[in-house]
C-alpha cells in the first residue's frame, strides 16, 4: 500500500514517492496452506517496536517462520548511532515472475549506511535474503545486528542454524557470527570499515527434506557470493561472480533465478541479455518466464529448439555455439519447448 502523496509530503523522508510504502504483501494461496510475505516501510512512531524494512511476517508452504517487528538489521558505528534515526524504506522493485516472488527494500537512511535487503522467494520451497550494507563512514568498529524474529525458533550453536522444529524449518547464515539466542534471535557483526565498503550477506530459509540426503547449506565463497544446497546444489550471487551477473541471482541444479540478470553460468553461459531482466527459469519443465524493461536480446543455451515457443507462438531462432538468440520487446514473456 502505497503512501498518499499527503502523508508522503508531511513526511519529509528523501525518499520518491512512487517507492514509498506503508505496507507490501504476496501470498499464493488464499488460506494458510501456501506462501505469505508481508513487509513494513513506514515508522509510525506508535507503540511498536523501533523498524524501518521489516519482514513483519514470512510463511513458506503453509509454514509460519518470522513472525513480528524484529526481522530487520541494526547497526551502528564505534558504539554510536546517527542523531537522526531512518524512520523510512523504499520499496526499489517487488514482482512474481514465475514460480518466484521478489522485493527489493532500501534504507538510505540507516546509521552509518545505505540498508538494501533484497527478499527472494521461490513458492513452496525457499526464500534467500540479501543485505548489502554500504557503508558512508570510516569506523574502527562497525556493528550490524541481524535479527531473527522466528517464534519457536532455537539457535544451535554446534551447527551454526536457527531450527523451527514444529514446521521442520532451517535458517543458515553464510558466515560463522556471534549469536545471541532468545525471543529475537540476533546475529552480530563487527569488523572496521572505509567509507564506500559495502558488506553483502545471504541467508537462506527452508524446510528440511526427510529424504533428502543433503541438508540445507549457505556458505560465503566470495564477498559477494554463497554456495546453496536448497538441498540441490546452488550458488547465489550478488552483482558479478564468475560468468553469473545481475543484482542478485539464484543458479541451481533444476532452476535460474535473477533480478537484472545479464549473464549467468558456471563452466559455460546458459544465459544472457544485452539489456538486465527478470527471468525465472525452470529446467525440468522447459519453461522461462521473463519480464523485460525495453527491447532486449536474450541468448538461452538449449538442448534443443525445434519445439521453441514465445508467448505460445513457434519460434526459429538462429543458433550459434548452442546458445539460441530471442529478440523480446517490453513486457512479459513466456518461453517454452
């Protein structure tokens, strides 16, 4: 729900009016029994706990996991916080494109650093959440309090995983951190910073598979990447990592996902556009779901393409070093076969 232009005004917050919030939600199924996100963008100063973007509630098939004000990031700078305390967020980019709900959220305003948090959910199965933080001052000791809010939750310190044992739900950081448990479960960093540093962090939410004989996993393999099991096998990426770029993006055994996706692969490209997208794309089944900015050239790498379909229609497509190029106009597209 967006703010009316009234109170946007009143509130004076530096942020543009069309990425002012007070609330924003996505659910896949009418009851309880599928996926719910439900994000918070406005302070209203009232009884509430102290939040600027907070995932005020995240059900993941059916699953309840956060639930509350406290799923947010704290931080401040050699025991200090700014004088003027961010009371706002920005709602950057929120879609479904595919199988995959997304929402980007920033915080310009928070102490000592820009908050981006970018939430992405694939129905029924996970969610990753990615903070960049961006750093505007030198610190000797800059602390970033991430903060679990999972009723029911419990920390196991050994295995390094918040556990939701009545759902059977993991949550993994790809760092080791120093956590307190409790209510609100809080993971602390702390380390010095220059100005124009920027921290990136994943964590991943799922439930754990019986007959699956790979646990859940998130582990850092870059200051801007993480090794998945989802429990298939997985990297995510935010910004330019190997031959995958794009804002963030999610390449696993059975499925791409990116946000201004332009390139990703590990050995060879399996995917790229001159201009960024949105793509959703699920191997087993052959389908890829896109949402284009303008005009853009998409090369998929594709077993076959006698059967290739855009938008329902056939389509032939010229082929070069197995890559097949699709010329897509502004909108959404299916690709299918």
């Amino acid at each position: 729900m967006r703010l009316p232009k009234p109170a946007w005004e009143a509130r004076r917050s530096g942020l543009p009016w069309e990425q002012s919030f007070y609330f924003g939600s996505y659910r896949s199924a009418a009851d309880a029994s599928g996926d719910y996100i439900l994000l918070d963008g406005f302070n209203g100063a009232s009884r509430n706990p102290y939040h600027t973007f907070a995932i005020l509630q995240l059900r993941l098939g059916g699953a309840t996991i956060l639930d509350g004000y406290h799923t947010q990031v704290l931080t401040s700078a050699d025991g200090m916080v700014e004088p003027t305390v961010a009371m706002d967020a920005a709602l950057i980019h929120a879609d479904l494109v595919g199988s995959t709900a997304v929402a980007v959220g920033e915080t310009p305003g928070a102490a000592y650093c820009s908050w981006r948090r970018t939430l992405a959910q694939r129905v029924g199965q996970y969610a990753l959440v990615v903070d960049d933080l961006a750093f505007r001052t030198d610190s000797r000791n800059m602390t970033a309090k991430t903060t679990w809010q999972v009723p029911g939750g419990r920390w196991d310190p050994e295995e390094q995983v918040l556990r939701l044992p009545s759902a059977n739900v993991e949550l993994h950081s790809c760092d080791i951190q120093d956590v307190q448990p409790g209510r609100v479960v809080t993971m602390n960093f702390s380390r010095a910073v220059n100005q124009g540093d920027h921290r990136i962090a994943f964590y991943l939410l799922g439930h754990v598979q019986d007959d699956s004989p790979n646990p859940l996993a998130c582990t850092r393999v870059g200051a801007n990447a993480a090794a998945l099991a989802l429990p298939e096998p997985a990297m995510a990426v935010a910004g330019q990592y190997g031959k995958t770029k794009g804002e963030m993006a999610v390449l696993a055994k059975d499925h791409l996902f990116g946000l201004g996706l332009t390139s990703a692969g590990v050995e060879n490209v399996i995917a790229q556009s001159d201009v960024p997208v949105v793509l959703d794309w699920d191997f087993a089944s052959g389908v890829a779901n896109l949402a284009v900015s303008k005009t853009t050239t998409l090369d998929l790498r594709l077993a076959a393409s006698d059967k290739l379909c855009v938008d329902g229609q056939p389509t032939a497509t010229p082929r070069a070093n197995k890559l097949c190029t699709l010329v897509l106009k502004e909108g959404r597209h299916m690709i299918t076969g």
